[in-house]
C-alpha cells in the first residue's frame, strides 16, 4: 500500500499558489486558479507513486537528505518539480512531500548539477 503526505509549509504553497496565478494575471478568473491549484495537488496525491523518481541535486538537500525530485507538466510552458523522501511504515510506502517549485524558479538548480 502507498500513501502521498505532504508537509505543512507545502499544504501552504498550494493554498497560495491559486491567488499568484490570479493576482499576477497568469489565469484570468479566480476560480481557473482554484481549480488549477486542487488539481496539481490531485495529480501529485495520485500520481507520484508512478511516476520515474530522480536524485534530487544537491541545492535541494535544504529540503532533505536522500530526496528524490520527479516532474507533473501542466501545460506546454509550466513544469512542477516535486521533491520528496519515501519511506516504510507499517508495510506502507509512505512518499512525503517536502518541497514544490516549477521551471520558472527552479529550472537553473536542475540544470547545474547536470553540468
């Protein structure tokens, strides 16, 4: 069995992201942003366990040791990195999310470790 937490301060980031999107015009209706926001967040609940895991760099260890980073592309420009431990309990695989962040912040910490 496989369970998908994620910690508080990520909670978070979900809860703000739908208002970045509207108040920075990304999305022009607030409920295109809300909608937006649940459903990255449903994507990540369902299917991170399916998804290829990659060693997270070293940036990233701020987050975490032993993190993997696997990616949810929403659309042709908007890439989410999510960056997570796993770990056992009780016969369960348990993925925590400690960090998320897109190709628009983060792309450059990728691309350095490949250098």
């Amino acid at each position: 069995m496989t369970k998908v937490l994620f910690l508080p301060e990520v909670v978070g980031q979900f809860l703000e992201l739908a208002g970045v999107l509207y108040q920075k015009g990304y999305l022009g209706f607030k409920e295109v942003a809300i909608d937006y926001s649940e459903q990255l967040f449903r994507d990540i609940q369902t299917n991170l366990p399916l998804k290829v895991k990659k060693d997270a760099p070293s940036y990233f260890k701020r987050y975490g040791n032993g993190l993997f980073y696997s990616s949810f592309a929403k659309n042709k420009h908007t890439t989410w990195y999510v960056f997570y431990s796993i770990h056992e309990q009780d016969g369960q695989t348990i993925f925590l999310v400690r960090y998320l962040g897109n190709n628009h912040i983060i792309a450059h910490h990728l691309v350095e470790e490949l250098d």
